[in-house]
C-alpha cells in the first residue's frame, strides 16, 4: 500500500498513519483510549 501524493506513511504501536509531507521527525507523546498523540 503506499500512500497519497504529498503524503507519506508512518507507522506507530502497530498502526500505520499517513501523515502529510509537512510534518516530519513526529515523536510520539502518548496513547489512551481515544488514540495516540505526536
């Protein structure tokens, strides 16, 4: 699978998210019940 124009894929606790090439070097913070954050 690979991800939209301007976008690119990341993945994160098993979870692969496509993030927009404008975010980079995201850190992940912490998850809950409601999702993740970077």
């Amino acid at each position: 699978m690979s991800a939209r124009p301007g976008f690119y894929q990341q993945e994160l606790n098993k979870t692969v998210w496509e993030v927009p090439e404008r975010y980079q070097n995201l850190t992940p913070v912490g998850s809950g019940a409601y999702g993740s954050v970077w």
